[in-house]
C-alpha cells in the first residue's frame, strides 16, 4: 500500500441477511463487521454507506454468486440490482469490486464446524464468516500481500531470528 491506510470491505449479499466483514488498516487481515438485515433493500444499502463512510472504506467488494460452472444466474442479478441502488450512496472515490464468491458459505460453514460452532449456533455468524472469506481471499491474492511460508518449511523457519 501506499502513503495512507486504506480498508476494504466484502459484502456476501443475500435476500435475508448480508454479512459485512472489513480489513484492518494494513489490508493484511479480514475482520468480521457486522450482518446487516436484507428484507428492506433500501435500508441496507443505506447501512451499508454509512458504514462506508464511518470506516473509511476505500474498496467495496461485491461477492457474486456465479453457478458452479463460472455462469451468471438470477442470483447474480439480485446482487447486481442492490449494487444499482447502493452505488448512489457511496462516496465516487469508492471502488467497487465484483468478485467471485462461490464456496464462501461452504468454506465459512467449515471453518466455524472446525471451531465447534453447529449451523444453529453459527446463523448469526455465518454471513459475517462468508464475507470474511471473500475479502481474506482478496487480500491475499493482491500484489504485495505478506506470504508466510508453510509450518513444513522448515529451512524457512530456521534461517529466521
């Protein structure tokens, strides 16, 4: 990154509910945000910006849920027109990204069982856990992101102070 911090924020959108998740100032790590109620799509966008704003965000990331074949579908639609809506309300200098979120509950859903969590005790998590795993997975992939060798590396760990 350059000169100043900058925060980005996933969004996994759905019809019930949308999980927010927000990267520290480094962009190094996917903190969960918060899940904002998806019935009154109005409301949420609105959630949304205001958030945006209140955290100074500077990427917006828009998880799309595209068919297992890489397709688009209605669902990516949804997501499409709440984006249409949400769009007016942030700040131009905000970019927005559409990425790929297949898998994101799946793997959220895993990692939360991994922790012991069961689906009943993981419904208030698990939007918050998906966009977690959108945006770590964003963070990880961009230029420059910080690599750390795997625990079997061990020529790695041994040549550290």
């Amino acid at each position: 990154m350059q000169g100043k911090a900058s925060r980005v924020m996933a969004v996994d959108y759905g019809e019930a509910r949308m999980g927010l998740a927000l990267s520290d100032e480094l962009g190094l790590l996917a903190h969960p945000l918060e899940t904002v109620p998806g019935a009154d799509k109005a409301r949420a966008a609105a959630r949304i910006a205001a958030l945006v704003a209140e955290k100074g965000v500077t990427t917006l990331l828009m998880g799309l849920p595209l068919r297992m074949d890489g397709t688009e579908g209605s669902a990516v639609e949804k997501v499409r027109h709440f984006l249409g809506r949400l769009r007016p309300l942030l700040p131009e200098s905000v970019e927005i990204v559409e990425i790929d979120e297949r898998l994101s509950t799946v793997a959220a859903m895993a990692k939360l069982h991994e922790a012991g969590r069961t689906v009943k005790n993981s419904r208030a998590h698990i939007d918050q856990a998906a966009a977690m795993e959108i945006l770590q997975e964003y963070l990880d992939a961009r230029p420059g992101a910080m690599l750390l060798p795997d625990d079997e590396d061990e020529a790695w760990w041994e040549n550290q102070p």
